[in-house]
C-alpha cells in the first residue's frame, strides 16, 4: 500500500514538472540581467510586428474558446478585458524559474489592473489598484537604484520583502476561462538572484479562498505560495501596461468601441 502511495506521488510530482518545463519549451527567453550593466529609465514602448511596423495595443475581439473551456467555464470574461501580452518567471516544483506567457487583464468594473497567467497547474490573476500600482512603481525604481548603486545582497535570506508590500486581490482556477476562487492579501516586492543574475520579485503567500464556503468544500481552502520573478524589461512591460493613463486609455477605447449603444431600435 505504502508503495502504491509513493509511486502515484512521484509519477504527480514528474507530471506538474513537465507541466511547467513545457511552459518555457520552444520559446524564446527573455535576457538575464546582467548586474554588470548599465540601468536605462522606464520607458514606454510601442508593440511592432515582424516587420517593424507599429500594432496597435487593443484587443477588442472575443477570444476563440475551445469545447472544453466554454463546456466548464464560471464565465469570467464578463469581469475582464484582456490586453496585451508580455513574459514573465514563475518558480516551478523543482529548482529554477520558467519563463511564462502573461495577459494583461483590466476589470472596468473596479478599475483595478494587473496580469494573469498558468502557475503550475493552475491559473492565476493578479490585480492592484492605482494606489499600489504606485506602491510598486516606487519599489521597481529603488530596486533599480540599489542596482546600478551595486547594493543588491547575492546571499540575503529576506530579500524577497526588502521594498515593502502592496495589497493585490488574486483569482484562480483550473483554466483561464474559469476562475472562481478569489482572495486578497498582501504581496511582498522584492529581489532574488538566480543563476548570478539579479530578478524583481512579487511574492504572495497562500491567501484565504473566499470561494471554499461557497462550493461546500469542493475547492482548496485557499491559494498556494506565488513567486514571480521579472528582468527590467519585463518589469518596464508590466508597468507600461498597467499604469493608470493606460488603463484609462484602454477601458475608453473599449467603450467606443465595443459597448455601442445600437444604431436604431424598433418603437413599440
């Protein structure tokens, strides 16, 4: 029995990593930093295709589901607009970090704004507000400091909290179409070194799933530890996409473009 139990437990284990290794296979990753370097400014960036040309951020058209999604979805795509991609690092089962596709995901309802992407075997959205978007704008530029300043501790055991915390609101689920679970909580802004090269971190530990009492057990009770790990230009991405002008600018362009009031209607 006892081995019964240990073969199925290693055979998840080999599963969830080949989960995560996939995520970065075929992909072209994102450079290191080198803590070498010279440290540029935030700067705004326009997205252009293979040919140089300049495309536009919006994403107004639905995204094509498969069966699967649409037959087990909870309907989240009411609760967001999705934007623009960028790559980010996730720690997976094993050492390491993977480097993982990320969507911008806006909720106009709120205005809060953030990114969501797979974490293991899940799907995680992760969200602040103006107000810590700007708690983590000013924690991004003092770890830019202490980098070019050359402060940064390749052997701190806290690291991963040396520029405060920020309040985030999470939701989770088995796909991206079907996040039900939700909490928030604290993350802590950060800094780690990988492989000689120094990463950005957001870090959140496990949150209360304000979902478990709904589902009458049948979801996880709550969230599970979430370390993400950014180069500059993947944090100068983040920040370019969720800064409040941006948002601003996006969520108008929606409701021009996509929340029309009919052109005519028929009078009873």
């Amino acid at each position: 029995m006892k081995k019964n139990i240990l073969n199925a437990s290693l055979a998840l284990t080999a599963l969830l990593f080949t989960f995560t290794s996939c995520a970065s296979k075929d992909k072209i990753q994102a450079q290191a930093d080198s803590y070498d370097e010279e440290v540029t400014a935030i700067e705004k960036k326009e997205n252009t295709d293979k040919n140089n040309q300049t495309v536009s951020r919006y994403n107004t058209e639905a995204e094509k589901k498969t069966f699967f999604e649409r037959a087990f979805s909870y309907g989240n795509k009411n609760d967001f607009i999705t934007n623009d991609t960028f790559t980010l690092y996730t720690h997976g089962v094993g050492p390491g970090i993977y480097q993982q596709k990320a969507t911008v995901f806006i909720n106009p309802e709120n205005g809060t704004a953030g990114f969501g992407s797979i974490y293991l075997a899940a799907y995680y959205i992760f969200q602040y507000n103006p107000e810590n978007y700007n708690k983590l704008k000013t924690a991004y530029e003092k770890y830019l400091k202490d980098f070019e300043d050359k402060k940064l501790d390749r052997k701190g055991k806290a690291t991963y909290k040396t520029y405060g915390s920020m309040k985030v609101h999470l939701d989770w689920g088995t796909i991206k179409s079907s996040t039900p679970n939700y909490a928030d909580g604290n993350a802590y802004i950060g800094y780690e070194f990988v492989k000689n090269s120094p990463y950005f971190t957001i870090q959140i530990y496990p949150l209360e799933n304000k979902y478990y009492k709904d589902s009458e057990g049948a979801v996880g009770r709550e969230s599970i530890l979430l370390k993400y790990a950014f180069t500059k230009a993947q944090m100068q991405d983040l920040l370019n996409l969720t800064s409040e002008e941006t948002v601003n600018d996006f969520f108008q362009h929606y409701k021009d473009n996509v929340m029309l009031p009919p052109d005519s209607s028929d009078s009873y």
